[in-house]
C-alpha cells in the first residue's frame, strides 16, 4: 500500500453521515508511515454522488473524493486493491482541504 492508492473497503453499516457499505476509499497515510505496516490506516472515502462541494475532489473512475470524511480504519477493511493511484496532483489536493478543514 502506498499513499495515494485506491482500494474498495468495506465500512460496514454507517450512522448518519458516515461512510458506509463497500466502496473505493484513498489512502491519505504517509508513505513514511506505511513502511512500518501499521494495523490501521487513514482513508477518505469516494462517492458517485457528487453534492458539489469544496470539500470534494474528481477521482476519474471513482466519483469524487470525500476529504470532508478522512476516517481510520482497520487494514482488515481493506477488500481489494484496485490497482489505481490517484497521483501526487489529488493526494496533495486532499490534504490540503483535510488541513484546512481542521485549521491546520
């Protein structure tokens, strides 16, 4: 796994406003943290529902990113790769909404 990369997750049943079910999440952890194959990673999950918001970012094939709903998840979660990365362009993009929305 690396930053970047989409993979299908399964976020089981959401509450309001949660992700939920099985759907393309990007993996928004650092490389650096990665390397140390943690149990948990750092995700946002993609959506085809697309509210237009400034929180969202075009995934081509994907919908768009959720960066309003960075979420830890288990790596147990994670169904499958999908092969795709969405490149430094849209990684950096949506850490850069996440720290804005967190006033970072």
């Amino acid at each position: 796994m690396q930053a970047g990369d989409i993979v299908r997750c399964d976020f089981g049943t959401p509450a309001r406003g949660e992700p939920g079910f099985i759907r393309p999440a990007i993996i928004i952890t650092s490389d650096d943290v990665l390397e140390f194959r943690q149990h948990a990673i750092v995700v946002v999950p993609c959506t085809t529902t697309k509210r237009g918001w400034l929180s969202e970012v075009a995934i081509e094939g994907f919908g768009v990113a959720q960066a309003h709903l960075p979420t830890t998840i288990s790596v147990d979660r994670v169904v499958e790769s999908t092969g795709t990365n969405v490149g430094f362009v849209a990684l950096q993009q949506i850490r850069e909404l996440i720290a804005d929305l967190l006033g970072l």
